[in-house]
C-alpha cells in the first residue's frame, strides 16, 4: 500500500437502523465515555489509536471492543493510513440524527 492511501477498518454500518437507545447503550460504558470525550476535546476529533490506547492506559483488545461498539452504532470511524490506524468521532451523523444528544452528553460527563 502506497504511503497516505487510507484503508476502512470496518464496513460502515447500516445507520438507518440505529436508534438512540443504541447510542445512549454505548455511550453508558464508562470506557466508550472517555473515548468520545478524548475524542471531542480534540480539534478536528480525530486521533491515532496508539495515543488513545496511551492517554487512556488501553490494552489493544479492549480498545478494539470498545471501538467496534461506537463503530456499530454510527459514533466513530476508523481508517490505516499505512500502518497506523486512525478514529474520528462523527459528530455529523450524530448531529443530524440525534440533534444536541451529543453536546448534552458531552457536557454533562465533563461535570
């Protein structure tokens, strides 16, 4: 693979379906919590998993579990550019979907 060709790590998910139960059932675990809050504090909310799994004291597996379930449900994308992965919080489809769930959430776990 050419350097900055980037790779999905997962099939997008079938958005249609997901309801706010699923996100809010998601986001109820302590550990998906602190990812979307480390995600949101970021700029462009992105971030490489290796500094995530860092700043979060995250075994590989278990970020994967975690991140799978926010990928599930419409929160995260991941992506490789060459070998490093990648996750972007995806406030847009939130947004759209779920109107100030997100900032609501967001502000009330920064309390």
């Amino acid at each position: 693979m050419a350097a900055g060709q980037t790779t999905p790590v997962l099939p997008s998910p079938d958005l249609e379906n997901v309801s706010l139960a699923d996100v809010l059932a998601a986001l109820a675990d302590p550990t998906r919590l602190d990812l979307v809050l480390l995600l949101a504090k970021r700029r462009d909310a992105t971030a490489m998993c290796s500094r995530i799994l860092e700043t979060l004291d995250l075994a590989k597996q278990n970020f994967s579990h975690h991140a799978k379930a926010l990928h599930a449900v419409g929160l995260i994308e991941a992506w490789y550019v060459g070998r490093n992965k990648y996750v972007r919080l995806r406030r847009d489809f939130v947004d759209k979907r779920f109107p100030g769930l997100l900032d609501g959430v967001l502000k009330a776990a920064r309390r």
